[in-house]
C-alpha cells in the first residue's frame, strides 16, 4: 500500500554553514564596527548579542537572509524576548524548531480526515505523521493539501513508497 511521512526536520550542517557566513558578514560590515556584535551556534539554538535593539534587528535580518539562502525554513524558527545583558547590550535567543508535536500532528490528521481523498488514512508515529492510501494519486493531493495549510512549522515529505 503507498504510504509517505510529514516530518518537520532541518539540515543542521546548513544552519551551522548560514550562522558561519552571517559571523563573517558582521565581522566585515561597517554598521556593526565597534558593537562587539556576535551571534553563537548551541545544537539548535542561535544567541545573537549587540549593543542596541536596533543592531539587533539587523542582526536578525543577516541571520535570517543566510537561512533563507541555505534552504532553512523561517516557519521553525522560534524567537524569545529581547533581554538586557552586560554593559548597556541587548542579547536574543532563537530556537530552530524540529519534529511535529503531538498538537500539530493532531491537526495535520485532522485536515487529512476532513480534506484528504477518500480512502486516505493517517497516524503519528513519534514527531512523524504516516500517511497510507491505496492510490498514488491520493497521496500527491494529500501532499498538496498540506502545502497549502499554513500550520506554522515547515514540513517535509519523505519515504514515499509504492
């Protein structure tokens, strides 16, 4: 029976490559001269810190071009307030979200039930969604109803079987 999974999942050597070349692009430009401007790379968590909000911003804006670039998708990224640090600097957390949680996989069944063609069935197995019908062509419109859902996390299909 042909069946496909929806994950959510992200290249970390490609987010590792993006937060390399926004370093590098900082280091270099002339707005971010004498900001002691820097952005570090934990797993999946990226912290930026600069000296004013509006450095920030600009800083946001490099890392997400360079993301945007490497084929990362900005729908997982998950941003935290802006917090006052050391020495009048401002410093951000943002977190690359991967897997679908059990809430969002609940919904993407939801919409496979109530849109998908007939005959096509869903289940979570952990933070992956496995999708089964007995027609290819009902998979291929079940992959395009789910790309036109803005459920707030990117979404990959994979294991496409017959």
């Amino acid at each position: 029976m042909p069946s496909f999974d929806v994950v959510s999942e992200v290249d970390r050597q490609e987010v590792r490559n993006a937060v390399d070349q926004a370093q590098r692009e900082i280091a270099n430009r002339f707005d971010f001269k004498n900001t002691n401007s820097t952005i570090e790379l934990n797993e999946l968590v990226i912290t930026m810190h600069t000296a004013s909000e509006d450095r920030l911003d600009a800083l946001r804006t490099v890392v997400e071009e360079k993301l945007v670039k490497r084929g990362v998708s900005l729908r997982g990224l998950e941003y935290d307030d802006v917090q006052e640090a050391t020495q009048n600097t401002v410093r951000q957390v943002a977190t690359i979200k991967v897997g679908i949680s059990s809430d969002k996989a609940k919904e993407i069944n939801k919409i496979i039930k109530a849109e998908a063609p007939k005959g096509t069935q869903s289940q979570t197995q952990g933070d992956t969604v496995r999708v089964t019908s007995k027609k290819r062509d009902a998979l291929q419109q079940t992959i395009q109803i789910l790309k036109e859902k803005d459920l707030g996390i990117s979404l990959q299909f994979q294991n496409f079987r017959d």
